[in-house]
C-alpha cells in the first residue's frame, strides 16, 4: 500500500476508467497533482479536467516524457517521484506502462491507491457478487443526504453527485469493492458489507470455493462486517457482526419485511433487533432493490445515523447510472439501459420490470404493455459458464433479441456465441420471440422492425449494448421511416 503524499505527483494509465476516474478526481480535489491518459474522449475526462488533472490522449512513451517534463524537480528527480498508477485493464504491452517500467517509475495498481483512502479515514466497503454499485451508491447516497458529506469511490454514476467519485469534507469514505481480479484482499475498512456471493468472474475464479476464500480474506481484515443473510453462501460461509434480511425479522439485526410490491417501488415495514421501527416507501422496484436498500440504511444506522432520518431520505433515492436507466421514448417505446450480464442480475431485472407490465405501475415515462429483452453475452469464459441460466433468465421476456457477444479482450471459444444462447432459449421456450443481430447497427434495426409502441426494451449487458439509444436515434436522422413498425 502506498503512502499518499501531497508533494508525490500521481500518473494515472487510463484515467477515463469507471475506478481510476473516482480516484484521480478525489486526489486532485484533495490537491494532489495528478495526471492520466486516456485515448476515448468522454464526459469523464472533461470533469477530470475541470478537477485540474491534466489529462493526455495519447498512451505513448512521449506521454510519460512529458508527464515528467512537466514536474518540477525534488530531490532525486522528477522520475523518482512520479507515482503511475495502473488497472487490471491496461495490458502489460500498453507503451506507456512500457515506458513507465523502463524509466524505473513506481508502479501501483488502482487498488492500492483505494487501499490506502480506505485507510486513511473511517470507511465503509462493499462487496459481493451483485448488488455492489447500487448498495454503495445508496449508502453514500443516504449519507450526503442526512449531512454526512462523505467522500465516495464508486464503479457507476450516482445521481446525487453526477459523478462515481467524490471528495467530502465528513468523516466516512465509502467505496465499492471490486472482487473481479481479487484486490479488494488489500482493503481494511471500519466496516465491510457483503451483499452476496455467488460465482462469477470464471477468467479470474476457478470455482466457487476460491472466490469464496477471497472474501474471507476481505471479511477477515474488517473491524465489523455486515452481511446478507438471505445468501445461502454468505450464512454457510461467514460469520458476520450483523445480519440483514428481507424474508424473516427473526435472528437478524435489521430487516425490511415487504407489504406491497409494485412496479414503481415497495412499502416495507423496518425492523431492528425483531423490533418494529416503522414504514418504509422505497422508490426502486424489485426485491432486489430492496435488499440493497436494507443493506444501506443498516450501515447507515452502524454508523450512527437516526431511523427517522434515514426513512425521510430513502424516499428519493434514486439508483446508479445504467441500473435500469431508462434513456427515454423513442418512437412510444421505453428504452432502457442496465449493466446485468450475470444470470442471476438479469433474472431479478426481467422479474422487475414483469412487474411493471403486470402491476400496471412504473417509474418509467409510459407503463409497458410488452417486455422486450435486448441482451448481450459479455466475455466467451462467462457465456459458456452459464449459457443455460441466461438462456433460462431471458425465458422471462416477451421477446428476445441477442447483440453480438461482447469478447471483451478474450479469445473465441468453439460453440459460444449469441445464436448458440438463442438456440438455448428456443430450447426451453420454443413459442418465444428470438432474432439474433448480426452487429450493434443491426440490432437496432432489429428493435426498430420488431418492437412497437407501448413496449419496454430492456437492454442489458456490459458491453457496448448501452449504445442501443444512439444508434436508434442514429436511425431517425438517416430519416428511415420505413424501419418503423407501429
């Protein structure tokens, strides 16, 4: 873990990065200098820019060149001090890490740099399969609202903020731990939180057993670790500080016990110890959402919060950017964008928005009459692991209509691909709708031919499906009325 020091510049390596964008923001805000490079403009940067790190576009030698160039000069040299920071993203054959390593410079993963925020102050870490982007975005959420101003290192947009990284002046850091690669075992905060854990991330984890041996390793190293007691694994596994559920009130510290479930949110009643507290009003729909939003407020109250407070605030939460991110109409049809691209994550969203059809109530600008399901396998390791529970999740849907798979840097593998997960849906549901597009144009020529006013097209994946709403929009300026079916 690498001491934070004021006068030691930092050089982030793909600065644009959902992680190493929070951290190079907070750094600069704290009055670091930072720097970074990043080839794809985006918002991100501009904000990183306006933060006052000086941003590169090109990942070359010369970047580093002038990184230092640009320092000035203590004692040992510039080389000596520039810290360059890395992700499991950048390839060891990126020129610039090439350069770094050439020059001697000190080199750290993202990870250690989030490690030693975590350290410096109170913090709180989340962990888990799923869950982690929306629990943490809640918590820091519920914080800020409740006048905590808290600083947050978190992998997704959070409406509150308009940003996944923030710099408080109060005295919690929350951050969302990410268990892909394996890192957050460097993590200690005061208090760690797992929301559930099931298997995932197949190029990093062999099996179930390893990924659960991480996070003991995680558990292990928080002063107080709050946990999911719904998750068979998590029961089996760990031995938690606190418990929460949204099954039984009964031997867990916090529980929110649903009375109505709709499309548009759940009235719950909240328990502590066994204990009624009062009613809840959760504004995000599914149980799911309403596991993450136990879990916040049971932080929140860990760490002192008032109940009434916290039941004021949770109702106008509001979740991350691409978790059920509705991107608008277009053409009478909700267009909606969200990261699930693990079976589990894209069974428990088909089962929220079926309960917008069904319930006749949605957060959306229509209520959905038709449930159609855009999805795009991400990494060959994943699909092949899974391809009959993605193929059982989309079954969901009123129809299915497959991207391209999204390699995501791995090596094709003989068998795997969308047609093979269509011919895994038709498998179970031989009367449901299934087209695969053959590239990201086609698909949203596809979603143009098949759909029609009144449905919710539902685009999940972690790839480059989220530019489903552009291309559309790409559609009606190339003026092509034709493609439209009312």
């Amino acid at each position: 873990m690498p001491k934070l020091d004021r006068r030691q510049p930092l050089h982030f390596i793909g600065a644009g990065g959902i992680g190493m964008s929070a951290l190079a923001g907070i750094l600069a805000e704290r009055g670091f200098l930072v720097s970074g490079s990043d080839p794809r403009p985006s918002p991100v940067l501009e904000r990183l820019r306006s933060a006052g790190v000086r941003v590169f576009q090109e990942q070359t030698a010369a970047t580093i060149t002038a990184v230092i160039a640009g320092l000035e000069e203590p004692q040992g040299g510039a080389e000596s001090a520039l810290l360059v920071v890395i992700s499991s993203a950048v390839p060891a054959a990126n020129e610039e890490l090439a350069e770094a390593r050439r020059r001697g410079l000190s080199i750290v993963h993202r990870s250690d740099v989030l490690a030693a925020l975590i350290h410096d102050q109170p913090s709180i870490a989340v962990a888990g399969s799923h869950g982690k982007t929306t629990t943490s975005t809640l918590i820091a959420t519920l914080l800020e609202a409740v006048g905590e101003d808290p600083t947050a290192v978190i992998g997704g947009i959070v409406p509150a903020f308009g940003s996944n990284g923030r710099h408080g002046q109060g005295r919690l850091l929350v951050a969302e731990a990410d268990e892909s690669d394996g890192s957050l075992v460097k993590f200690s905060p005061r208090l760690g939180l797992l929301t559930n854990v099931e298997l995932d991330h197949t190029d990093h984890y062999p099996d179930l057993a390893s990924l659960v041996a991480t996070l003991q390793h995680f558990a292990g190293g928080c002063t107080t670790l709050l946990a999911n007691r719904d998750c068979p694994v998590l029961r089996e596994h760990f031995q938690a500080t606190s418990w929460w559920s949204t099954s039984s009130s009964e031997g867990v510290d916090f529980a929110a016990i649903p009375l109505e479930e709709r499309g548009d949110g759940t009235r719950a009643t909240w328990y502590e110890q066994g204990v009624t507290l009062g009613t809840l009003e959760v504004p995000l729909p599914g149980r799911h959402n309403l596991s993450n939003t136990v879990a916040a407020m049971a932080a929140c109250r860990l760490e002192g919060v008032p109940f009434e407070a916290l039941r004021q605030a949770v109702a106008r939460l509001r979740p991350p950017g691409r978790r059920f991110d509705c991107r608008g109409l277009w053409h009478d049809r909700a267009i909606v964008d969200d990261y699930a691209h693990h079976p589990s994550e894209v069974a428990a969203t088909l089962a929220m928005a079926r309960l917008m059809v069904e319930s006749g109530r949605s957060p959306l600008p229509l209520v959905p009459r038709r449930l159609v399901a855009v999805f795009q396998p991400h990494r060959y390791t994943r699909t092949a692991q899974f391809l009959e529970e993605f193929a059982a999740a989309l079954t969901r849907a009123d129809a299915v209509l497959l991207a391209p798979l999204y390699a995501a840097g791995e090596a094709p593998m003989a068998g795997i691909s969308s047609p093979a997960l269509a011919e895994a849906v038709r498998a179970l549901a031989p009367d449901l709708p299934v087209a695969v597009a053959a590239s990201m144009e086609a698909l949203a020529e596809l979603v143009a031919r098949v759909t029609g006013p009144g449905d919710l097209v539902l685009a999940m994946g972690a790839g480059d499906v989220n530019g489903l709403w552009e291309r559309l929009g790409a559609l009606d300026e190339r003026e092509r009325p034709s493609a439209l079916v009312a």
